[in-house]
C-alpha cells in the first residue's frame, strides 16, 4: 500500500508504476475519493463545532429560546450523522482502491509484462554434461521407489504426492539443514502455522488480488498460506518496535498451500508445481531507510546462493521485469536452478525488497533513534522450497546406474555418499 501523502507528492511515479506493472488502476478516482473524504470530514468536524457551541449556550438561555437551541443541536447532529455514514461508506472504496496501489519499482527492473522481460544477471556453476541419456527426476524416483506419485492422487487428487524412502528422509533433512543454515546468519528459527485469517492475506499482499490461488476454510473464515511470508508479515501487526530490536530476522519454516488455479497444463509431472509443499523463508524487518533494505537484500540472496552452491546446484540469478514482479515490490531476484531433464533453468527461489509497501499494509511501524514513528521496511526470500528443490538436486547428481550421488554437504547429513 503506497500512502496517500505519498501518492500525491509523487503522481508521476505512482502512475508510471501504475502503466509498467500492467495495474488496472485510476488515480484519478483515488484522488477524487481522498477529496470527498476530506470535505466530508471538515464538514462534520464543523457540525459537531456547532452543535457543541449551541448545547454550550443552553444552559444560560431564556426558556423561550431553549426550544429554538435544542431543535438547531438536534439538526446539527441530524445532519453530522447523515454525513458521517456517506464518510464511512467513501473511505472504504478509498482504503479497497490503495490496496491496488502498486509499489514503485526498482530503476534498474528491465520493463515488460511478465517473465518474458527479465533479464539473466548472473549465471553460477556449469550444467553437468552426462556421459549417458539422463533420467528426468519421476524417472529416477520410480528407479529407485522414492516416492509414490500415482496411488495418492486418487486419496488427494492432482498435484500431491508422498516422498517415500530415503527421499522422505532427505526431505526432512534437508529443511532442518537449510533452517540451521539461515539461523546461523543470525535469523531467528520459527516455525508458522498455515492458516491465518483474511486480514493476513490483505497485509502480505496475496489479498485482493489472488484470493482463487489460496484454500479457503469458510465455516471458520479461514485460509491456507502459501508461504510462511503471510503469518510473519502479520506477527507484529499494530507494535511499534524499538530501533534497538530492529532488524527483526526471521528463518520462517511451514507448511505451504497452493491451489495453482491459473496454471492448469503447467509442470504436471513430477513435484515441480504442486499444492502442498515445505518451504524455509528468510524474512526481514528493518529500519525504512532504501540502503539498509538493499544491503538485507544482496544478504538474503547471498544466503540463497550458498545453500544453492553447497547442493552443487547450478544456478542463473534473474533481475525480475516491472510486469512480473508483482504490485508490491520494489525489486526481485529470482535465482532459477539447472533441471537438466527440461534442459533449462528453473525458479527456485525468490528475494523481494517491498521497502515500506507491506509494512503499511500491516501497520508495523518502529520508532527510530530519533523518536519518530516510522513504517518498516520488509523483505523475504526463499532459502529452500521442497519438493520442488529435489529436482535439480536428483537430476544433477544422478549417475549412469540410476542413482544419485549425493552433494558432499549432504554425505555426512545422509550418512552415506548415495542417495
Ligand atoms: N506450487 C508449488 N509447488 C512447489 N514449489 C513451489 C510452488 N510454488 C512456489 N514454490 C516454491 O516456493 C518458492 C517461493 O515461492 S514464491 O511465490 O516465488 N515466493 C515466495 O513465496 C516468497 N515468500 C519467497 O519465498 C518458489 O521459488 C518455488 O521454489
């Protein structure tokens, strides 16, 4: 959410932010409604003047003249209440239009509608060149019953599977060995819950917009996140954090739920794309202050980077295009992994800057060493996703009898240099 303050100070932007991010919305009407909304609010703070300096003249006034003094009180809060109702009902079509206020996003962002615009920055490790026809991952998984993939979807549908075996063993590891990883850089280990309430949606940013991407537990008005990003973003909802505590760091660990509604005929084999899944986020809020947030997110994508690097995963880092980046961001790096199967890279992981975007939405403000209450900044990043990571991971350390040679960093972690 982008202030209203800010909106007007900076009409340009908003509205190139607006006509780059493909938003469909018109400032015009913003403006207009904050006008009503104002004059509306002058009006009854005008009437309630009135009506309190007509009570103030009631005690002392002649009998005759009270009648007079109590009908005017009476048609002064009439009309102040008449007026507060049309207020109410301006300011809510004004705060549902802010939501859609897109973020301005970074100067360096190349500009286009969706992925197709990004841009390769940087490209890391060398794709293994097999000495043998390479298995694709459902290939090597059913080589070696590392998972079912067939059986659970008539108990679970399309887009589930169960890991089975030392891949299910993996799996876990895998997750406590990225948490560790991020906690040792000083992020704070917790784990969220998945469900969280509408309100947690508005303030991450996944609500209005893509409500039929999330599961919905109607009888208790509650929803399925798709990414521990939702509860962290709404944990310290409504606190004014000292500056002594900020950053707060977190290495979020939880459950994640998709219902991949707009990605009907994608990535339907194997674990790529599907709508349960584990993911260990890194998550950041700091000082609002644009260097301090750019320098959290060269870290958080640094931190990727070397668990992408310890699993020996080769890897291209993406500048992300103003069209695909999404309305909150300020700026995003996707980091894209090797899937040799595919024989190209793909989204692995995803670091965002929101800069005070977020923040606004949630109401985390801190005050500052100068005493001044701020909104914070906040940024996230994807340190591990699985199953999705199992990909490229199989896929790359696969040998020519069908197994797969395990990274060094997970030998001592599997006990065992084979999967
Ligand atoms: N449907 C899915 N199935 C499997 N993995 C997924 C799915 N959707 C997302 N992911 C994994 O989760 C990562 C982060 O998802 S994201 O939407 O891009 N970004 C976020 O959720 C941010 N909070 C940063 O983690 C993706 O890069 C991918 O590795």
């Amino acid at each position: 959410m982008l202030g209203i303050d800010f909106i007007k100070g900076n009409r340009e932007a908003v509205e190139r932010a607006i006509e780059v991010k493909c938003v469909k919305l018109d400032l015009g009407e913003v403006l207009n409604l904050d006008g009503e909304v104002r004059a509306l609010k002058t009006e009854i703070e005008k009437l309630r003047a009135e009506r309190n300096a007509i009570s103030g003249r009631f005690k002392d006034a002649a009998p005759e003249e009270k009648a007079e003094l109590g009908r005017k009180a009476k048609e002064a809060g009439a009309r102040a209440s008449e007026l507060e109702a049309d207020l109410g009902a301006k300011q809510e079509a004004l705060n549902a239009l802010l939501l859609l206020a897109p973020n301005i996003p970074y100067e360096g962002a190349p500009i286009g509608p969706d992925e197709s615009a990004n841009v390769v920055v940087r490209t890391e490790g060398k794709p293994p060149k097999f000495g043998f026809e390479p298995l694709d991952h459902v290939e090597l998984i059913e080589k070696n019953d590392w998972a079912d993939l067939s059986r659970i979807t008539q108990v679970s549908g399309s887009r589930t599977y169960c890991l089975k075996g030392r891949l299910a063993l993996l799996e876990t590891k895998l997750m406590g060995w990225a948490l560790e990883k991020i906690a040792g850089a000083g992020f704070t280990p917790i784990t969220v819950p998945a469900i969280a309430r509408p309100e947690a949606f508005f303030n991450q940013g996944q609500f209005p917009g893509h409500m039929e991407e999330t599961y919905h537990l109607p009888e208790d008005d509650l929803w399925l996140a798709g990414t521990a990003e939702v509860a962290l973003t709404s944990l310290h909802s409504g606190e004014i954090i000292e500056a002594d505590k900020l950053p707060v760091l977190y290495a979020g660990y939880s459950p994640c739920f998709r219902r991949e509604a707009g990605s009907a005929g994608k990535d339907v084999r194997g674990l790529l794309r599907v709508h349960q899944f584990v993911k260990v986020e890194q998550y950041v809020i700091c000082e609002a202050d644009a260097a301090t947030s750019a320098e959290w997110h060269s870290k958080l994508l640094a931190l990727a980077e070397s668990l992408l690097q310890a699993l020996e995963i080769p890897y291209q880092v993406i500048e992300t295009s103003t069209g695909d980046m999404g309305l909150g961001k300020y700026r995003m790096n996707d980091i894209e992994s090797w899937v040799p199967s595919l024989g190209k890279y793909r989204e692995t992981h995803s670091c965002s800057t929101l800069h005070d975007w977020q923040a606004r939405r949630a109401n985390i403000r801190y005050r500052g060493a100068d005493g001044k209450v701020r909104f914070a900044h906040t940024l996230n990043n994807t340190a591990l996703a699985s199953p999705r990571i199992l990909v490229p991971l199989l896929e790359n350390h696969q040998t020519e009898d069908g197994r797969v040679k395990l990274p060094k960093a997970l030998q001592e972690l599997m006990g065992d240099e084979f999967l």
